[in-house]
C-alpha cells in the first residue's frame, strides 16, 4: 500500500508537538507546517520535511500539501496572554484553516482531522468558541472525510498559575465555583492520533479530574509548597477589559470574553485523558518532570 502521507498545521504548538512525536515514533511521514522560522527550527530534526508559512495570508499554501493524504490542523492563534499576535481568532483561525481545507481539496488529499475546542453551553457563543466551530462547519462542508477533537482546557494554558501561587495570591475570575476537567496535551495528541484513519465527526476530550477554578489554583499553590491566599475577580472586569481592547487588540480581546465566560461556566468533557494535573503543575513548579519544555511558549 502506499504510504498515507501526513501535513501537521500547529507542529510547532502545545498540542502539535506531542502529536508529531506520536506520529514519528509510529514511524509516519509528516511535513510541518507552521508560521514562525524560529519555532520551526526546533521541530527539524524530528519532522520529515518542514514549510514555514503564515497560513493565513493568501496564496502561500500552494505546493505545500502536495502529495498529502491527511491534514491534520492543530492550528490556532495562541491562547496566552502574550501580545505578538494581534489578529483575532476569526482571522487566524478560520482564515488560515478554510486556506488549509482549500488547499487539501485541490491537492487531492481524503481526510482532515482538526483539534477543535470544547464548547460548553455557558461560552459555546464567545467569539474564541465560535471560530472553531465555524471551522468544523467548513470541513464537514468541504466534502472531506473529516473528525474534529474538541479538549477542554489543556494544562500549557494552565502553566502560569505556577507564577501566581509563587506570589502567594491566586486571581480566579469568578466565584472559583465553575467546574472543569482540564486535560493533559498527551492525552489530546492521543486522542487525535485514534481518529486519524477514520473516527466520529466529533470527539469531547477532558482530563481525568472534575476540579472547581478555586480548586485548580489550590493545585497550584500546593505543587508550589505555598499556603496561599485565592482572591475572586469579578467577571465584568474582564468583559469590559474585552470591550476597551477590540480595537486596539482584537485577539486579546475575544480572549478576555472567552476567560469572562468559562470561568463562571462549567467545562466538562468526557474524561479520555488519563494524565493528572497534579503531575504537571509539580514540573512546572522544578519537582518531578512531566512535560516542562512544552509548558515554556
Ligand atoms: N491551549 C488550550 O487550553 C486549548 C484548549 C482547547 C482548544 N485549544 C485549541 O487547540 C489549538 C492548538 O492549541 P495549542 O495550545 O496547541 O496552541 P499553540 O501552542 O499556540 O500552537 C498553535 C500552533 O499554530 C501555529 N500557527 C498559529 N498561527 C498560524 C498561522 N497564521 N500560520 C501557520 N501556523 C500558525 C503556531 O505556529 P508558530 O509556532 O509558528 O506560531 C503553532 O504551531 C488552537 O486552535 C486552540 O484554540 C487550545
């Protein structure tokens, strides 16, 4: 048979790298795509070719997915605080993945498998929410065969509580009492490599523990060795923080509404992930080491 050849989107993300070093011990050929030279140069030497390109320009993608039988696109704005990426979540990530499912169709390539968000009822109308939404509608209009994996929270996002309980004082947005089982980025890579051939249209993914906001951050403050002290932020600060940055920066912005609303909102998915918080806030914190490298971007 010959080989079912491989374009990774977001190779060089939290999620993306787990799932390239998945891939290539499986022994897979897999061309990376990402859009930042130097964050490409650390996936050289594990990736079989690699394309730098910021997908969501037009026209950039031509040639790139030649040859590919699956894209699998674990690309998205970045969901940190950090300021280098201005454009919102509708004109990176719906922007660059219709370029992506575009491109896939006129290459010939059969199946697209996208690493989606999980959209509880409380936030499933955010802005963030909504653009991958509106990219699975995409590819299950683009006549591919297709699976899209929706995480809830993945412990890289979580990494800077590490930070916060070092200071002894933990903001939680809300009243700390929403509940959520955030997942380990392993156990998503996993979970995209299971429907890589063929799988369902949609897969919820959480971690293997069910913990209020309140008490994620007393996680926090224990891998940290600290006591603590958790001080409750209202919401509306951070919708009208949102408000004030639309125009100045749009990403931050639909971020803010998105943090706004799931941290007053349950977020629960089926528990597929088997690796424990614990675990990794205790490597971000210098103990045991989990997955510290992938925790720094
Ligand atoms: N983190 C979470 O808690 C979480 C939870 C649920 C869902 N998700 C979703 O899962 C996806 C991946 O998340 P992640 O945390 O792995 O993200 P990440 O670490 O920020 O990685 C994003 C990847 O996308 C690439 N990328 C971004 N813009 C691009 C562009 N215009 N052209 C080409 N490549 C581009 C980045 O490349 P460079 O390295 O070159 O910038 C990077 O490889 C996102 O859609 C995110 O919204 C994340």
């Amino acid at each position: 048979m010959t080989e079912q050849r491989i374009l990774l989107a977001g190779a060089t993300g939290a999620v993306g790298i787990e799932l390239l070093r998945l891939l290539r011990a499986r022994g897979r050929f897999v061309r990376t795509l990402s859009r930042s030279p130097e964050n490409a140069a650390r996936v050289r030497g594990l990736a079989s070719e690699v394309v730098v390109a910021d997908a969501a320009e037009p026209g950039v993608l031509a040639g790139a997915l030649e040859g590919i039988h699956t894209v699998v696109s674990c690309l998205g704005a970045n969901v940190s605080m950090a300021l280098r990426e201005r454009r919102s979540y509708q004109d990176v990530d719906v922007v660059a993945n219709t370029h992506l499912i575009e491109a896939a169709k006129r290459a010939g390539a059969k199946r697209f498998v996208y690493l989606s968000a999980h959209p509880g009822p409380g936030y499933a109308h955010t802005r963030y929410i909504s653009a991958h939404l509106q990219v699975e509608e995409r590819i299950r209009a683009s006549g591919l065969s297709s699976s899209s994996v929706r995480p809830t929270g993945i412990y890289t996002a979580l990494t800077d509580l590490i930070a916060m309980a070092r200071s002894g004082v933990g903001a939680v947005p809300g009243d700390g009492r929403a509940r959520t089982n955030p997942v380990h980025p392993v156990d998503v890579a996993e979970a995209l490599v299971e429907v890589l051939a063929e799988g369902p249209d949609v897969v919820s993914v959480g971690g293997p523990d069910v913990m209020t906001r309140d008490e994620v951050m007393r996680l926090a403050f224990a891998a940290v060795g600290k006591e603590g002290h958790v001080v409750h932020v209202p919401a509306g600060v951070f919708r009208s923080t949102s408000v004030l940055l639309a125009g100045v920066h749009p990403r931050l912005s639909d971020l803010l509404e998105f943090v706004a609303a799931v941290m007053v909102s349950d977020s629960v998915a089926p528990a597929r992930g088997t690796r424990p918080l614990r675990a990794w806030f205790e490597a971000a914190a210098g103990g045991r080491a989990d997955r510290p490298e992938v925790s720094e971007r």
